[in-house]
C-alpha cells in the first residue's frame, strides 16, 4: 500500500523566509483575482517567500523571478500548498 503524505495547505502570510510553495488558489472576491492574475499570479505557480518586514509588515516574495512585496493583509489572500521535497 502506498505511503499518502498530507500537504499542508496554509495562507501565503504564514510561509516562513526561505520556503517555496505553490499557489492553489485566492481566497478573495472576483475583483481582487482579476488583480492577483494581472500580475501574473495564476493557481500552480511555485512562490518562494525571499524576506518578512518586522512588526507585520510586507511580504517579499520571488515568483517567476520577480521580486513583488506584498501587504500582509494581500498575502492572507492567497493560499499555498507547500512543495515537499
């Protein structure tokens, strides 16, 4: 019998420094996705969170080699699956 592993699936606001994860989905309305995908960021693209502002501030992230911050408040938007190893 197979060995089934869980991914853990968690907001992007709460990936720490250093780790890659995928984008699954948003968790926000129509209008906000349409933003979300203008830059590009679609469901099944692979985002490493490259630094965290102290005190809540923004997100840093690389995404198809792309430095984009983001408010912590936009990264709660986005959910991620982390990419097991």
């Amino acid at each position: 019998m197979p060995l089934m592993t869980k991914t853990l699936e968690l907001t992007l606001d709460l990936v720490a420094k250093g780790k890659k994860v995928k984008l699954l989905s948003f968790n926000a309305d129509s209008l906000m996705c349409a933003e979300f995908s203008s830059l590009g960021f679609l469901p099944g693209d692979e985002i490493e969170v490259v630094e965290r502002a102290p005190f809540g501030g923004p997100i840093s992230i690389n995404h198809r080699n792309q430095l984009f911050a983001l408010r912590k408040e936009l990264a709660k938007l986005i959910i991620t699956q982390e990419i097991s190893l």
